[in-house]
C-alpha cells in the first residue's frame, strides 16, 4: 500500500515540524517495527537510535502491550471522562503514583506532553489563587527550553523558531537563562562541574517581578529538543532551594526524561531533587497510544479538594482524558519496564553509552559530545552559512545506511529504547562515525 504513495497522495497530510516540500519530493516511510528496528516502505531494516521521538522506551511492537490495546478496544472501547470513570484509569493513576517522588500521588491525565504543560501550569496558577495568592500568575521557564506547542507551553518555551510567528504570548512570563555554555561545559560526561550558580538568576527574576507574584517556575531537568543539555551539577537543587526560599512551586517536565531514559522512574530520583509537580507522557504507553499525565504533591491536590465541598474542584479536563485504550496500554508498558527491569537496564548501560558516544570525541566537525543516562548530542561545527544543513545530512546519510538518529539545528541527539545492546550502540554509533568522517 505505501509503494503506491506518490507526490500527489503525500499533499494532503500537513507534516508537524517537518519541511514538506523536501519530504514529500524525497519521502521517509516507516511501514512497520519491531524491538530495536523499523521497517522502511522500501523493506530496509533501520535501527532505532532515537526511540522514535524519546518515547518508545520498551523498543517496538511488544507483545504484551500489544494485546493489552486489542483486548481493551473490545471490551470498553470509551467511557465519559468526567463525572464518569472505568478502573483501568483508577489502576495506572496509581501504578503513577508509585513511580513518582514520594509526596506526589495525584495524577490528572491528558493526551500529550503539551496538554501536560498547560494543564500543569493552569493547576499552579490555580493553586496559589484557591491559597489567597491570586497575584502569584508569573510563569518562568528557560532559554532553550522545550514544553510542547500549546500557547502556555511555548510562552515558557525558549525555542525561538518554535516562538516567533504566534506572538503575543501568555503575558506574564519570563524566562531563565540557558545553562550550556560550550566554553565551560564542552565534552562534559554525564553533568557539567560549571554552572550550578546559573539557578541563582531566579533571584534576578524574584526580585524583578516581585517574590509573591511568581507562581511557578518550569524547567526540563535536562533539555531535549534543544539538544540534550544537561544540567550543572548542583544546579536543580540551587533551583528548588530558591523556589522554596519564595513559595514558588517547581515544575520538572519530564516528558522525555521519565520513565527510565536516565536510570530511574523520573529525573527527579536521578537528582534527588523533588519538584511539586511532574508532567509526563511519551514513555507512559510506549509510544502506543497517545497519553500525557501530570503528578502533584498531595497537599496541592488536597488544596483543590478542600476548597470545593461538592462541586467540581478543577475546571479543566479532555475528552480523552484516561481513556481506555491509553490506560491499558500504560498499565502493560509499566508492567514490561518492570519485569524486564528496563530503568536499571538504562542505568547499567550508561558507562558504556557515555564510552561510546564520547568516542566521537576528535572526529571530523564535532564540537561537543554531552551525556546522561542514554541520552546523548553531538553538536557538529555548523556549516558555512548554511546552518543546521551538516546535521541533516547526517542524519539522512546514517538513515539510508540503517539507523535513525534526530536532528535538531546541528546538533544531534541520541536515545535509543532501553532495551539497545552494547552491539546496537556500537552499531549507532560507528554508523555516525562513517557518515561524520565523509561530509563536507
Ligand atoms: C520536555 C517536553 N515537554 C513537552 C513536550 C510536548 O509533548 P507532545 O509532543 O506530546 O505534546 C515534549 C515533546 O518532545 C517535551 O520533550
């Protein structure tokens, strides 16, 4: 069927964060998947270095979520969501729950790691106002920092290009400065010596807008779209010690990070910094079916429950929230990190990981390898006055010779399932090696 695809049939289909116009005059066709590999209209075999988009954590086609979505679509295909429930979203709420932090056992779901954030910061916004604190909206996150497209999410996103054409934004929000400084933190393995004092520009922001006018700061524990930026050491505990000093509730979007890309459930364990709210998707079915979700401190939860006696405590919700066939899906994915020990997997494979990526260390047009868990970028010197072109090449050389890796500008980022042998990493790894030593 997808051999019969031609220019004409591709038009149609508007292409999320994509350039259309080279896609469709060069199609890229994913027709099936298994485990570690895709399979390519054409019938190649390609290896999956990004876990499809950070979120395939149990590798492709597993079985036992498989038949968990099949078995769900015909017993209860759809129940209402509000006012309304089926046990299945009751089940994996606590399955959440028993990964998360130990003070956050609330989960809302949601359907995508945008709809988390939003809902995320409309609960923070919330929060303060039901407290006696409505003056507390300000909303800060980060320079290259990535919360999904929502128009809450990209006015405390700090992507430019995601940015420019939607203007204005949500007033009352600010933004942090980055935290990858090459000069000081190129070639770092695992978390930069230099830096933690960059959290301390939240001072600047307090003392800017006001300490009690400041709801919530957002900040990716480390960065993903932006190109795997990883925090200083010391830096997230500084933030939350701010965030505390000030009353201002710290939201970790562990969209990419939870759900053991770094070793462990969240970032937050990795850390051991406990944030008052985590927001989630991605790795929480598998990639199956879409589903997004928000964890928050009991007491915040509790706020919300108290201040209404009967009515309904939180103005806010979607169709899809909970649905059957996510929550079956995330109760079998949750099931298979567990059984397959996939988060301790990670952890045990990330000193080879960090061995194999920073070999390219050295090799032609690397500026920068950086490291966590499995999560890795390789930033490449941009070429003359054509910038982000070295990385895409890159990226489509190694896909015609077999394995997918992303790009984004020039850099390019690597997280492979957690389920990738030391072969496999090799395998991503010199594959990049090759097509690096080759490009103009
Ligand atoms: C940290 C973070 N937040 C939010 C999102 C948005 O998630 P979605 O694309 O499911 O809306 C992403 C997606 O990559 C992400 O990495």
């Amino acid at each position: 069927m997808a051999s019969q695809l031609n220019a004409a049939s591709l038009e149609a289909y508007w292409m999320p964060f994509t350039a259309n116009r080279q896609f469709k005059a060069r199609p890229r066709l994913f027709v099936a998947a298994r485990d570690m590999h895709y399979v390519t209209a054409d019938g190649r075999r390609v290896l999956d270095g990004t876990a499809g988009l950070w979120c395939v954590n149990a590798g492709h086609c597993r079985a036992p979520i498989v038949e968990a979505i099949a078995r769900q679509a015909a017993e209860l295909d759809y129940a209402p969501a509000f006012q309304m429930g089926h046990p299945k979203a009751f089940e994996l709420a606590e399955r959440v729950a028993g990964l998360t932090p130990d003070e956050l056992n609330h989960i809302f779901f949601t359907n995508s790691g945008s709809e988390a954030v939003d809902t995320a910061l409309k609960i923070a916004r919330a929060y303060h106002a039901l407290r006696g604190e409505a003056g507390r909206t300000w909303l800060i996150g980060r320079e290259r920092g990535y919360h999904g497209v929502g128009l809450a999410g990209l006015s405390v996103g700090g992507i430019m290009s995601n940015r420019q054409l939607f203007g204005p934004l949500l007033p009352a929000t600010d933004h942090l400065g980055q935290t990858h400084y090459p000069e000081h933190n190129a070639f770092s393995r695992g978390e930069p010596s230099w830096g933690a004092h960059l959290a301390d520009e939240l001072e600047r922001l307090v003392a800017l807008h006001g300490a009690r006018s400041i709801a919530a700061v957002i900040v990716e524990p480390v960065a993903g779209s932006a190109g795997v930026l990883v925090p200083p050491k010391g830096y997230l505990s500084r933030l939350r010690q701010i965030c505390d000093r000030y009353g201002i509730l710290l939201i970790f979007d562990e969209v990419i990070t939870g759900f053991g890309r770094l070793g462990a459930p969240f970032a937050s364990q990795f850390f051991g910094v406990q944030p008052d709210i985590i927001t989630m998707a991605k790795g929480i079915t598998n990639a199956t079916v879409p589903m997004g979700a928000v964890a928050v401190r009991d007491e915040i939860y509790e706020t919300f429950i108290q201040a209404s006696e009967t009515g309904i405590e939180l103005y806010h919700g979607y169709t899809y929230s909970g649905h059957p066939l996510a929550a079956a899906a995330g109760l079998a994915t949750l099931e298979l990190y567990e059984r397959e020990g996939l988060f301790a997997r990670a952890r045990e494979l990330a000193p080879y990981w960090e061995e194999a990526v920073h070999s390219l260390k050295g090799v032609r047009h690397v500026i920068d390898v950086r490291n966590l868990g499995l999560m890795a970028a390789v930033e490449l010197e941009p070429a003359q006055g054509r910038p982000a072109a070295r990385a895409f090449e890159a990226f489509i050389r190694c896909f015609e010779r077999g394995v997918l890796i992303r790009s984004t500008a020039d850099i390019i980022a690597l997280s492979p399932p957690l389920i990738v042998s030391r072969g496999q990493i090799d395998e991503i790894v010199g594959t990049l090696k090759g097509v690096l030593e080759e490009l103009a």
